[in-house]
C-alpha cells in the first residue's frame, strides 16, 4: 500500500513538473515571439529609412508641437528627400526633414540611390529682391511638377524671374513658387554682384584626334587645342552655359555672372570620343548640334553635353542656290518638306528646343517654320556683333556666335572670353 502511494506521488510530481515545464516553455516561446516580433517591427521600419529616400505615394508632412504630429502640408510622389540621421526603435513612426525641417510617415518612403541634386544654381546671380509668399505655399521643380505644399508663409531671395513664377532655393535646390503664391515682392539688397551686360557663344566644329584621324579645313580643332580651352575655362573660374540658361538670361529672367561663357559645337560628323571626356574632365558644358541623318550622338553621351538639332537632311550646300551664302535648305524648300525634316530630327534627339542653322544661313522664311515646329531659339555666326548676344535686346532667332579655327591663337581665345 505504501509503494503505491508513493508510485502515486511520483506521478503526480511528474505531471506538475511537466506543467511547470510546459508553462515555462509557452512563456518562454510568448517572450520569444514578442522579441522577435519587436525585432521584425524595427526592421520592417528600417527597410524605409535611407539617407535619401523616394516618397512612394502623395502624404502628409506633419511639424512636431508637444511632442504630437500635427499636419503641416502635403508632398507628392516621386520625390527625393534628405533624412536626419536617426536611431530607429519601435516608436519610430515618423523620419524628419531636415532641409523642411518638418516630419513624414515612414511607411511613405522607400530607399533611393543618394542623390546628387542640380547646384548650377549657385553660379547664378540673386536679383535684389524678395518675395513673401501666402500662408500656403506650393512648390514646384523647372518642369513645373508640383514637389510639396506647405502650410507656411515664407520669405525668399528671387534668382530667377520667370514669367508667371519666381525661382527660390528652398530644400537645398532651385525650386519655384507660382506668383498666385506670392503675396508681396519687395527691393532687398541681396547682392552687390552686376549680371554681365553681354555673352560669346563660342562654336567649334571639327574635334578630332590627330592620332587617329586627318582633319584639314580651318574648322578643325585638335584635341590638344580643345584641351588647353577647357583648361584655361576651368582654371579661372568660368561659368559655362547650357542652353535653356542661355535663353533665361536673354529674356532677362536670369542673371549670370561676369566669368560666363556659351559652348558650342556644330555638325558632329569629326567629333573624336575623347572630346567628351575632355568636357567631363574639366567639368565644362557644351552643346552639339547634330546633324542626325549623319550622326548617331549616343556614342556622346554624357551629362556634360547636350545635344540639339543641326536639321535633319538639310546640312546640304546650295539645295537653295541664290539664298544666303551656301543655300540651306531651310531657306527655300517646301515647307512640309521643311517641317517634317525638322520634325525627324527632333524625334530622334528625344526634342529639341534649340537649333543651329547650316552653313549659318538664315532668312524670315526660316524663322517662321523653326517657330512653327517649337523651336525657342537658334544659332548663326558672328557677322557685326564679334559673337556677343545682349539680353533683352538679342533677337533669340539670330543669336550669334564666335567660330573658333585652327589658327585662333590662346590669346585671341583668352579675349574671346571677356
């Protein structure tokens, strides 16, 4: 009787260890699971967080007041933003801005590639004025996509006076403010700096590499001599246009400082690769007007230089013999055959707002139809005005330029720049 007893209390020990052992494990693996949970909630967070990040949908932005998030505005899509450096926990909810000094949902961001933004801006000049904007304001990138809203009234340095909007920097970028937003423009001193008063475009032609190639006309430039240009450009501190800042500071819209200077190059067909990295090396800008019935351009390539319309097929010496000097095209054939040359080059360039004309031959004729197919402005030579362009005063049809030959000398180049 006393051995089954006690085989009795064995098994009832037995059974309440196992509970215990049972419960202990459950809690156990409770805790387990809420840690991993925890950890899995952290770093499902942390998927969103990067130095530079791309809102994936239109959210909120929100300001933080006693410690609660209150609506501040709004940001769209599609837009990269800088983030403060953060130590993500579970109560990360939302990641701050530091350029907008303002805070956004983690769940609206996705990591993006570190983003290096435009700062040409910093080479323009400030007008002395300032705008006040209402207590709403709309921000907008050059292609007038709307980036964010924000509830706030601001104060702003104009740099570029477009013309039914005013360029700021704001977020550490060149960003615009529509005038309905504008609620006073006022006189401000913000610089002493003057907006130079004229500008050389400068056109090369034939780039090439005497190693390789045999270039023999007084267009030609050896690479060497296209070097030594570029280098002298970036050693003393020369702003190089690009095009569409070209047609801002014409139209008064932009002001650009006294070392400034345009690039140009025409045609294309003798154009040596290592012309381009020459431009990537000394951080220069260009552009090349390409014939495109005769060059392919992607072997160009480069965010150094951009390319715009040469024509099509009508870079042919006198198809209209007795018009200017060699007879373009352009300056007499039919003008649907005009147009949908015209037309075919721009589709290949992927658009093109700037154009060049052959053999720098130009008439109203010519004028008339590069309006018609969406051109803003258009090159010729230098003829009575040495290749300078004046804003408010350059008709943007007739812009001239300077050719560089062969024979032009360091010195003629240096002058060329003032």
């Amino acid at each position: 009787m006393k051995k089954k007893a006690f085989l009795i209390l064995i098994a009832v020990l037995l059974i309440i260890i196992l509970i215990i052992s049972i419960l202990y494990l459950n809690n156990k693996n409770e805790k387990n699971n809420i840690i991993k949970d925890k950890i899995d909630a952290i770093e499902e967070i942390k998927k969103h967080y990067s130095k530079y990040v791309l809102t994936n949908k239109e959210t909120n932005l929100y300001k933080k007041e006693n410690d609660k998030y209150i609506g501040a505005g709004k940001i769209n899509s599609n837009v990269v933003i800088r983030l403060d450096k953060a130590d993500i926990t579970l109560d990360t909810k939302y990641f701050y801005i530091p350029d907008l000094e303002l805070y956004i949902d983690y769940n609206s961001v996705d990591p993006t590639d570190e983003y290096i933004k435009d700062d040409r801006y910093n080479n323009y000049i400030y007008f002395n004025n300032n705008i006040t904007t209402n207590n709403v304001t709309s921000f907008y990138d050059k292609d007038n996509n709307l980036l964010y809203t924000i509830n706030q009234s601001f104060d702003f340095k104009v740099l570029i006076k477009d013309d039914d909007r005013y360029g700021v920097v704001f977020n550490d970028e060149l960003v615009y403010v529509n005038s309905d937003d504008v609620l006073n423009i006022y006189d401000n001193a913000n610089t002493d700096l003057k907006n130079k008063s004229k500008i050389r475009t400068l056109t090369y032609h034939f780039i090439y590499n005497p190693e390789k190639q045999e270039c023999n006309q007084s267009i030609c430039q050896s690479l060497s001599q296209f070097e030594s240009h570029l280098k002298y450009i970036r050693e003393n501190d020369y702003f190089t246009l690009k095009l569409d800042e070209l047609e801002m500071y014409l139209d008064g819209k932009l002001q650009i400082p006294e070392k400034s200077i345009v690039l140009t190059i025409d045609d294309g067909t003798i154009l040596d690769v290592d012309a381009v990295k020459l431009l990537e090396k000394y951080d220069s800008n260009a552009t090349l007007f390409v014939i495109t019935s005769w060059v392919d351009p992607s072997p160009y390539k480069s965010d150094n230089l951009d390319f715009e319309s040469h024509t099509d097929n009508m870079h042919n010496q006198y198809e209209c013999a007795g018009y200017g000097m060699q007879g373009g095209g352009i300056l007499c054939l039919p003008e649907e055959t005009v147009l949908k040359d015209l037309k075919t080059s721009q589709d290949k360039l992927g658009g093109s707002k700037y154009f060049a004309y052959p053999f720098f031959d130009v008439n109203d004729r010519a004028i008339s139809l590069l309006k018609k197919a969406g051109f803003n402005m258009a090159f010729i030579g230098q003829y009575d005005t040495e290749g300078y362009s004046y804003p408010n005063k350059t008709d943007k049809y007739k812009v001239r330029r300077m050719t560089i030959f062969s024979d032009t000398s360091m010195d003629e180049f240096i002058s060329y720049l003032k």
